[in-house]
C-alpha cells in the first residue's frame, strides 16, 4: 500500500486505514475522558509500592511519563515526516499510528498517577480509599472488548485475515480474564452477600456471552463467509451490552472507593497535570482526524499542515509537561490520612467537564 502524490488509494486500502484511524482516536479519547477529563484524584496503579509517597516513587514515574514524552514525539515526528514526504508506504505507517496510540494511552495513565502523587503530597489533603473494584482496569478491559466489537461488526469478509481474528480473540480473552479477576475479588471481599452474588453471577454472564463470540469468531475463521460473518455480528451486541452492565453495576460508589480529598493548591496542581496531558491526547486524536481525511483526499496539502500543527502542539505540551515535572520539588509525606480517616469540612469539588468535540477538549484542558 503505497501511494505517491497524485494518487489515489483504492477502496480497500481507504476503508482499512480509515477504520485505524477512527479505532486509535476513539481509544485515546476515551481513556483521556475516563483518567482526565473527570479530574478524579484516583491512583492508576494500585499496588502498594506505587502508591507511597516518597521521592523514589515520584522519580520513578517522572522518569516513566519522560520516557513516554520522548517516544511520542519521535513517533508523531516519524509520522509526520512521512505524510509531507508525498509517499506513504501505508501498511507500516498504519504500525506507526498504533504505536503512537498505545504510547499516548500509555502517557494518559503514567500522568494521571503522577497527578495523584503529586497532589496528594500536599499538606492536608487526603488520599484515595481504593474499594473492593479496581475501577479503570475494569474500565479498560470493557473498552477493549468495545473496539474489539467495534472492528467485527465493521469489517466484511475480506478484512478480517486470520492474524486479525487471531489478535481480537487474544484482546478478548485478557479482557475476560481481567473481569474475572477484577470481579473475583470484588465477590469475596463486598460485605453484602447479595452484592457478593451479583458478582458471580456477573462473571458467568460475561463469560458466557464472550464465549459465544469467540466460537464464532473460530468458526468464521475455519470458513469465512458471510453467514457466519452475520453470526459474529450477532454476538458482538449481547458482549457489548453485558460488559456494559457489568461495568455500570461495579462502578457504583460503595464497590469503588473514594477520590482523595484535595485543597484548593492541591486541586489546581493537579489539574494542572492533568490539562497539559489532555493537550496532548487532543492533538494526537486531532493528527489521527487529519490522515483520516488525507486518505479520503490524498492531494490536499491541507490535510498535511493539520498534521505539522498537530505535531507542533505534541512539541509544546511535551515540553511543559517536563519542565514542570523536572523542577517540581516533592515533598515526602508517606503518612497522608485516607479520606475515612480524616473528617473534613472542605471537600473538593470534582469538575467533570463535557466531553464534546476533540477541539472544545483541547481548549477546556480540564481548568
């Protein structure tokens, strides 16, 4: 797949790299909205070393979220290069786009956990209670079995390649397997036997829906066709609504825990974090918009200088983002109260801002 200015890809190739750029975009934007755009001042990661509150912790995922940094804008830069070349060999350029997703995702959690740090570090603020739910991995896991769905019910018969179907039914099983786990503990540890029983019973549901999909998937994979393609689209809505249900029930406030509880500096700092890294999940949603148009119209020098824009914005918001990390001095407080351990009058008020279009995100950067 290789196209040199004018040119003009055929119908195949625009579908394959259209339903790429959508499916990259949509993730980013969904997990910015989940760990962002909801300025919840929750841990990403919960194991106890990376919650402490010590310099160590902090350098640890400074350095990590730096890393991520420089990566993305090689990547973004990569990316770019290639567009304004005037010849895209679009098959490894699609590799690239995925890359550049899974880093920007990856950016998203590694922020918003710094955020948490940082903020909780404060004087007088009060740390995140984790309840019996781990809430984004369940998130997570719903969303993959989402763009998993997403991609079979889109596809036709000559796009799904037995690599493909091979790498969505591994998606769905971690998926499954992340629920199961998620759910599992949730059940033994919930203090309402009823709610302990609702989990199980949410765990055979989900199980049996996904099971369902991937026989389906495997049967239209020993022979494609489109009866079979019909089936697969058929299993995918039951898998979509159950994880959907699933999530909505785990996520109620007496499964979840507790956001910290945060002072007016605190709040601000770490909205601060948070607003710089949607700056930069906006601007790789936005490039992801402007391929997708550039396949639509491969001429249009237009389509070009969004992604140059989009690439300089990355720069900008990379660049803030680790200067403030860099000259930000921690300060150790390894003893802060949880929220149920301290009674207090003034509680934060938690900002969750519309999601809306990508461009009014970019310009909210949750302040």
């Amino acid at each position: 797949m290789v196209f040199r200015v004018p040119a003009v890809m055929n119908k195949g190739d625009v579908r394959e790299v259209v339903m790429l750029c959508e499916e990259c975009h949509s993730k980013m934007l969904a997990v910015g909205e989940l760990l962002l755009i909801s300025c919840e001042a929750r841990p990403v990661f919960t194991n106890t070393e990376d919650m402490e509150l010590t310099t160590s912790t902090f350098t640890h995922y400074r350095d990590k979220v730096i890393d991520k940094l420089n990566h993305i804008l090689i990547t973004s830069r990569d990316i770019s290069s290639q567009v304004h070349s005037g010849i895209v060999q679009w098959k490894p350029f699609c590799i690239r786009l995925q890359e550049m997703s899974a880093l920007v995702v990856s950016l998203t959690e590694l922020s918003a956990h710094i955020g948490y740090l940082i903020a909780v570090s404060f004087h007088n603020s009060c740390a995140s209670e984790l309840g019996v739910v781990n809430k984004y991995k369940l998130h997570q896991a719903k969303l993959d079995l989402k763009f998993c769905c997403s991609r079979l019910k889109r596809s036709c018969v000559d796009d799904l390649e037995p690599h493909l179907l091979v790498d969505l039914c591994s998606t769905i099983s971690r998926a499954l397997s992340t629920i199961t786990e998620v759910c599992k503990y949730a059940s033994e540890n919930a203090k309402d036997p009823e709610n302990q029983n609702q989990f199980k019973l949410c765990v055979k549901s989900i199980t049996s829906t996904t099971s369902c999909l991937i026989s389906s998937v495997k049967c239209f994979k020993s022979n494609p066709g489109v009866g079979h393609l019909r089936r697969i689209i058929a299993f995918c809505e039951p898998v979509i609504a159950t994880s959907s249900a699933l999530v909505t029930f785990a996520s109620e406030e007496e499964f979840v825990g507790s956001p910290a509880v945060l002072g007016e500096s605190a709040a601000e700092t770490h909205k601060s974090v948070l607003g710089v890294t949607m700056s930069i999940v906006s601007a790789s949603v936005q490039m992801c918009k402007a391929i997708r148009d550039l396949v639509y119209d491969v001429n249009n020098s237009r389509h070009r200088e969004r992604v140059r824009l989009c690439v300089d914005s990355i720069d900008k918001a990379s660049s803030k983002l680790r200067d403030f990390l860099l000259s930000h001095e921690f300060k150790q407080n390894s003893s802060a109260p949880s929220v149920t351990q301290v009674q207090t009058s003034e509680a934060l008020t938690q900002s969750a801002l519309p999601l809306g279009s990508v461009t009014d995100v970019h310009k909210a950067q949750c302040n």
